[in-house]
C-alpha cells in the first residue's frame, strides 16, 4: 500500500528551504553593509586625525603640542572602546575567532553571538583601528558576520533592543543544527567581506572549525560569500571608479595590478615584467622560514603575556590606555625624528631627458635635466601614438617614433602623509605605521607606484617595531585583529629580502612578490593554517600570478612555526580561554585508553517512572543537561519508583534532555482552556501504578513545536517557580520513556577511547553515556572528559611510561596484553576532578565528581573461570 503524503508536512519542508536560502542571501547583505560602515567609519576618524595632525605641522607648532594632540586623540578613542568592552560585553575581547572556532566545533559559548555583543564590536573594532593601535578591521570581521547570521535567524532576541520582532519564520531556525549552520555561513562572509575572497572564506571556515560538513552546507557558506563579495563590490565601486574587483576591505587587486604591469600599461622600464625565475624558490623559501621564525616565537611570546594579563576591570582599561600611550609614542617618534622623506610620485619631470622621474614640485630645478625641462603635477606621461603608443614615456622613446607624451593626473593615488617632509614628498616611516595599513600593503605589493619605493631601513625597522606592538596589543581589553598586522609585517620582511635580491642576485625580480609572500608566510606561521590562506590571498591580488611563492612560503612557514609548537594563535586562544575544541583526529594515545579511563561518574540518572519532587531536586542540585534513564528493575513499579534517582541498578533505557523536563515540569502552570482534565492531570498520577503507558500526545507536539518552531511557542519552568510546587504536587509520578530519547548512542566502558572519541565527534554529540555489560550506567562522556588534559591525567594514572612507549611499536595489537590490564582494573581507583569527598547528603553529596575508575572488562570476567589466573 502507497502511504499517503502528508502535503502540509512537504510544503513545510519546501518552504524551510526556500526560507533558509532567502535568509542566507540577506546575511551576505548584511555583512557587507556592516563592512561597508566599518570602512567609512575608520576613514573617517582617522583621518579627521591626520588632518589635524598635519596642521600642527604646517602651522609650526611645537613638537610637544603635536605629540599631545596625537597621544591623548588615540587615548581617547581607546579608552571608550575599553570601558564598552570591560563593563558592557567582555565576550568582545581580541577577534573573536577563537569562539567562532569553538562554537562551530559544538561547544556553548556564552554572550558571544549576542546583538549587544556584535554592536559593541563593531563599535570597539572601529575606536581602537581609527586609533592607531597595531590592529585591523579584518579579523572581527569573522566575528561580526557570525553575530549578523545568528541575530538574522533569532529574532525574538531583537526585544534587547525593545523590538518584539519574532516571526514564525525565523522560529522554523531555533535550534542548535540550524543556527550553527548559519553563523558558518557567517563567519565565510566575514571573510568574504574582509578580503573580497569568497572561495577562500568558505575555505577557512572548512579549514579552522572542524565541524561537521555536508555538500549543502558548502553551498549554502559559498552563497552567503558571494552575496557580500559582490553587494560589497557594488558598495565600493562608486569610489573606485565604477570597478568591481576592489572587493574586500583589504584587496590587493588595485589598479596597478602585476596583471596591468606585465602588460606594460603603467611603467615601461624592467620593472613592467613580473617574471618568477626557477632559482627564486630558494629564496622564497628562507621567507617562509623567517615567517615561520616569526610566528612560532609570536605564538610562545603570547601565550606568556596572556598569562598575566590583569583580572581586574579598572586594571584591564589602563593596559589598554598603555599600550595605546606606548603605540602612540614609538609612532610618533619615528615619524619626526627619522628624516625619511620621499617623493610621492604626483610630481614628474616633463620635456626632459629623463621624462617621467620624481621630482618635489615647482621649486625642484636640479632633478629634471634639459633646457624645457620641468617638474609638472602629474602621475604618469603616456605616449599617445607612435610605436609605443599606451605605454609610459619614462626611459621609452615615444617622440623619436612619432609619439607624443600625454601628462595623466590619477587623482585617487594616496599619496601618503608628508607630516614635515616638503611638498611633493612623503614620510615613509609616517605612512606605514600611521596612514591606511591597507594602503601601505598595496604600496609594498606594487612597488609603491607611482611614489618612490620604501627604503630597506626604514621598511626593516619598521617590521621589528610592529611585530613589538602587535605583541603588545592583540588580547587587551579591547576589539583587535590580528590578520592585517600579521600581513603588514610579513610584507615588510618579503619586501626587504625581494629588494636584497634584485639589488645583489639579480635586478630582473620583482619585489613585490616577496611581500606576497612574507604576508603569506608570517600569516602562516602564525594561524597555522594553509590551504585557505592561499586561496585568500590569490583572491585578493586577482590573479594567480603568486601563486607559486604563496604555496612555497605558507607551507614553509606552517612546517617551521611546528617547530615551536604546534599550537596556533587561535588554539592558544581556545586554551586559554578553556573553549573546548575536537579535532579531526583523534590522538593516538586514545587507543592506550579506554571510555571508562576518562568518564565522568556519578551519574544522576531517573527512573522510567520518577516522582515530580525528585525531578525538580535533580534539576536544581546539577547543572547536566542530559539525564539517562534507567529501567524499574525487578520489583514493582510503585517501589522501584519511590526508590528515587538515587538507588542503583536499573537497566539503560534512554536518555532525556533538561529543557525537555523544564517543559514537562512548566505543564503545572499551563492554564486549561477546555472543561475536561488539564495536561497536567492527564501525565501525572498519585501512584506509580496509575501513571498512563503512553505520552500525552499534546506535550510531545509541544515540545516538538518548541525544538522546530522556537522557545515562544512552548512555555518552559522558570527559576521562581520551583517553589510554587506543592507537596501534593512532589508526591505525584509521571511516565518519562514516552518523552526520553530510546535511541541515543551509547558505549561499553570497555570501547577504545579512539573508537568513542571518533563516534563523539563524527556525530556532534553533547553526551554519550557509557555502559557496562548489564547495560547500566557507569559514567557519562561530556567534551570536557575528551580533552587533551583529561586524556594526559589518566595516562600518567593508569599507565607506566613503558607502556606508553611500548604501545607504538605494537602493531598487532593495539590494546594492552589481558594479564596487564586484570592487573591494571584491580588497582585502578577514581580521579577527584571536582567538589570534596566528605560532603554531606543530599544535593552536596553530587558536588563530588570523579573521573574514570574500576572498570570491569572481559577480563575480569573470564579471570575467575580459568586456573592459569
């Protein structure tokens, strides 16, 4: 017989859909205006702040009434975003990568994804960028687009906000599958929207979260992508001209492009070719090991400061005040008192022997050399004509073959700050570490065309003092990211080597491949990630031209930073910070373990059938939000039953989840409006024996309701209402099987670690009970029982280091000999991992919570029926 399709249950279905592809379009759009104000935002103050600065300049004011004006302008502006950060959401701290990481992988992490949380982001990334600190706009970029995905789908979180906003819609998307689905495709469009790299954020999100992955997921991430890539695109391209592929805040597929130089449409000397010569690969190499140098010792460096950062809020605001002072001040110093001055490229010799060379302007009469030479206001000479028609006239002979030079004037080329340089000229050591860090990448990308290039000196110094001050200020008190400042430094560095090798090995290279690659190699080293970075920073140049020195220099540096550890910033963060994070894989000292080494115990379980006042004591005694649920055993079901949770045996039935008892318990308080018996009438009884076989088919579907549809639909108990049941209320009994999960996985105490820890991870668990032979509960697997500390506490317990060391080279058998593990199960005794042992009765008595313990495997059982034991 052809069942018959429930048509309301399929269009449901379509509908969530449609929905769900509906609200990942709006999430992309999302991300990219809050990208786009995040932009205009930090333009702005920083440059009312230039502008002001460059005044006290031209002004001839004292140097001191400059460097007061800079410090306390700075200062200023961090110290509102620190007191928004320390007392209005703390969960901003640093990039927030670290939590997105977490939160994909399956762990709870509190207030991150809140709507207060991403506005106060967006606010903190704002103030401490605009302030000069060695930060950048990308990195929280991940975080913001994370908490547009999720504010999206939740919008009965919009009432923070005094907005009752919450359609039934949006309620389809209330659960935990669904919205971390959503904030993966949020985090891909952070990225999108930071580097205009849409394949590269669906990369990093594959990459750094190891979470669980399926075909429409991926298409799902690539579409929210592709969404901010392009409405970013669109955001950007009136100031650029009507141009597309400046998408991303930090894009380095500028006009001067290596695809337009190789083309000679810009310069017309040697460095027009972008060639990569078989022998460059050594060098590109040894930039890949000082990235690796770099972020390896950046990682360990960390890792000791974030140790002592302050715990107090008043301490925590004057860090950061601090560090901005300090910032401020090495800033400041080297952009007055190094005399680093050069020409800025908009002004050119004109009828010359030497067309097209920088000059300083009208006063300039010794650079240009001829009788009608000058030096006009002019970016580029192009030969209109003749052979060399389209290209530069600078070292070409466009009039000698008919041509004639066309000054052209590029009036968006930045031409830096001159702060006390003349005019006509810039200061290097200014423009790097205190104009647009974006500008000064694409400046060390593309030669600084079509200003004079950096100096090695100034561009060497300039990378120690920000790899110092990036030490310094990522983990403070305050909204930082640490991706542009990573890039900025590893360009530096590739810059200084490139420019080594075209002065000393060979001048037909092009340096700007060497800051392709440092920005690749120092990410590397530091984040520890591989394939998604290539692919980002292919992106962002739009063209695959470096791609050879990317792969070479990335993959150097993630093999050297090993060498320090193989931690990356990030993992770091999660350590510290206790985020609780599962790899791939599982560690091979799993299989020297087994589920019952590392399980927590005891259990609080419930019986099938429970009385109410012992489900509302277990609810307020533990914070567990699974509960297994045992059998009645062989007596009757009204003694088994007024036994209570806490008498032992009982078979394994199932288990049941907390919220589904909250919603059990808070029928107490439904209202009945019907005249027959209320819900909960019907679901309790006075004896064990009265309780109803099957569930109340009005519960289930509100609790169905609640998981599918969102938490306003179903009422749930609140804290002030446990004391609002009576004790004829506690006395009463209630059927939990028909509402418990009787399918849930489950594992022996005796099942290789590895094999559980694969099972637990594979199918994003939150709890796996674990069994002995008779099917009763001996313990429980949480992730925090998964952890690498956990796992190294029970080996240095239960195993000689001989035996750790002995256990590679066993290939045949991968657990201990049976003599060895009898021996090991009859003085194995539980691990105190939290509370006392001699607490008092009742809710104190669970306060004490042991790890692993007495295991009885088949070894102990054949034990006694054989003569050779």
């Amino acid at each position: 017989m052809v069942p018959v399709v429930n048509n309301r249950a399929q269009l449901m279905i379509r509908n969530k859909t449609s929905y769900r592809w509906v609200l990942t379009m709006i999430i992309g759009v999302g991300v990219a205006a809050s990208a786009k104000f995040l932009m205009f935002a930090i333009d702005l103050l920083s440059d009312l702040r230039n502008d002001k600065l460059q005044e006290f300049y031209d002004t001839e004011r004292s140097i001191w009434d400059s460097y007061v004006f800079f410090v306390s302008a700075n200062a200023c502006l961090v110290f509102v975003g620190s007191i928004l950060t320390v007392y209005m959401e703390p969960a901003t701290v640093a990039d927030g990568v670290a939590e997105i990481k977490a939160f994909i992988n399956g762990t709870h992490v509190k207030h991150f994804l809140k709507l207060r949380t991403i506005l106060v982001k967006i606010a903190g990334t704002i103030l401490s960028v605009s302030s000069g600190l060695v930060s950048g706009a990308e990195s929280p970029m991940i975080h913001i687009g994370a908490g547009i995905a999720s504010g999206v789908t939740r919008g009965d979180k919009l009432k923070n906000l005094c907005i009752e906003f919450s359609p039934e819609v949006l309620g389809l998307f209330h659960n935990d599958r669904d919205r971390r689905q959503f904030v993966s495709a949020g985090a891909g469009a952070g990225i999108a929207a930071a580097f205009g790299a849409p394949i590269g954020g669906v990369l990093f999100v594959l990459e750094e979260t190891a979470g669980h992955w399926s075909p429409e997921l991926v298409w799902r991430i690539f579409t929210a992508t592709l969404i901010t890539t392009l409405a970013l695109a669109l955001m950007k391209a009136e100031g650029n001209n009507g141009d597309i592929s400046l998408a991303g805040i930090l894009s380095f597929g500028t006009t001067n492009s290596i695809g337009r130089l190789k083309g000679g449409n810009i310069l017309a000397d040697r460095s027009v070719a972008a060639p990569i010569f078989w022998w460059e690969v050594v060098f590109f190499i040894w930039v890949g090991v000082i990235g690796g140098v770099i972020g390896g010792t950046f990682n360990k460096a960390l890792s000791f400061i974030a140790r002592h950062r302050p715990k107090r809020s008043i301490l925590k605001v004057l860090e950061v005040l601090v560090v901005s002072v300090l910032t401020s001040s090495a800033i400041f110093y080297l952009a007055y008192f190094r005399d680093d001055c050069r020409n800025n490229g908009l002004w050119t010799c004109r009828d010359a022997d030497n067309w097209g060379e920088w000059c300083s302007g009208p006063q300039d009469n010794s650079t240009c050399n001829g009788p009608r030479a000058s030096c006009t206001n002019a970016s580029l000479w192009t030969c209109d004509g003749g052979l060399y028609n389209g290209q530069s006239c600078r070292s070409t002979g466009c009039e000698e073959f008919g041509g004639i030079c066309v000054p052209s004037v590029i009036p968006d080329v930045d031409a830096g700050l001159r702060l006390a340089c003349e005019k006509g000229q810039y200061d290097e050591l200014g423009t790097i570490l205190l104009g647009s860090r974006e500008q000064a990448i694409i400046r060390l990308v593309n030669q600084a065309w079509p200003a004079e290039p950096y100096r090695m000196s100034s561009m060497a110094l300039a990378a120690i003092v920000l790899c110092v001050l990036m030490l310094l200020t990522f983990g403070i008190h305050i909204p930082t990211g640490i991706f542009m400042p990573c890039a900025l430094i590893g360009a530096l560095v590739g810059r200084v080597v490139g420019e080594a090798v075209e002065h000393h090995v060979d001048d037909r290279v092009y340096p700007g491949n060497y800051a392709f690659a440092g920005a690749a190699a120092v990410l590397g080293g530091v984040q520890r990630v591989t394939i998604s970075l290539v692919i980002i920073m292919v992106e962002g140049t739009a063209n695959v031209h470096s791609l050879l020195p990317i792969v070479v220099t990335a993959a150097t540096a993630n093999f050297v930073g090993n060498f320090f550890g193989r931690e990356g910033v990030y993992d770091i963060l999660m350590r510290r910070k206790q985020l609780r994070f599962l790899p791939h894989n599982h560690d091979w000292m799993m299989q020297l373990c087994s589920a019952g080494d590392v399980m927590a115990r005891p259990v609080v379980c419930l019986r099938v059938v429970e009385r109410i006042g012992c489900i509302v004591d277990v609810l307020r005694g533990c914070e567990h939000n699974g509960f297994p649920v045992l059998s009645l055993g062989g007596g009757s079901r009204q003694e088994e039953a007024e036994a209570g949770a806490a008498s032992p045996g009982g078979r394994f039935e199932g288990l049941i989840l907390r919220q589904h008892l909250r919603n059990i318990l808070a029928t107490r308080f439904v209202q009945n409006a019907g005249f027959g018996r209320s819900l909960w009438q019907r679901m309790t009884a006075d004896n064990a024996r009265d309780v109803e076989l099957d569930g109340d088919l009005e519960l289930y579907n509100q609790m169905e309701t609640r998981r599918r549809i969102g938490s306003h639909v179903c009422h749930s108990i609140k804290e002030w209402e446990w004391a609002l049941f009576s004790t004829e209320d506690r006395r009463k009994f209630i059927n939990l099987g028909a509402y418990m999960n009787s399918a849930c996985f489950t594992v022996s105490e005796t099942t290789p670690l590895s094999r559980a820890y694969d099972l637990f991870q594979q199918m994003s668990l939150r709890h796996l009970p674990v069994l002995d032979s008779h099917s009763r509960v001996v313990g429980m697997l949480a992730r925090e029982n998964l952890t690498k500390e956990m796992l190294h506490k029970a080996i240095a317990t239960y195993y000689h280091p001989e035996e750790v060391h002995r256990q590679p080279q066993e290939k045949r058998t991968p657990r201990m000999r049976a003599q060895e593990q009898l021996q090991r199960q009859q003085r194995r005794v539980g691990l105190l991992v939290q509370g006392t042992e001699d607490a008092g009765g009742g809710r104190n008595r669970r306060s004490a919570l042991y790890t692993g313990g007495p295991v009885k495997s088949w070894q102990a059982r054949l034990a006694p029926h054989l003569r050779t034991t």
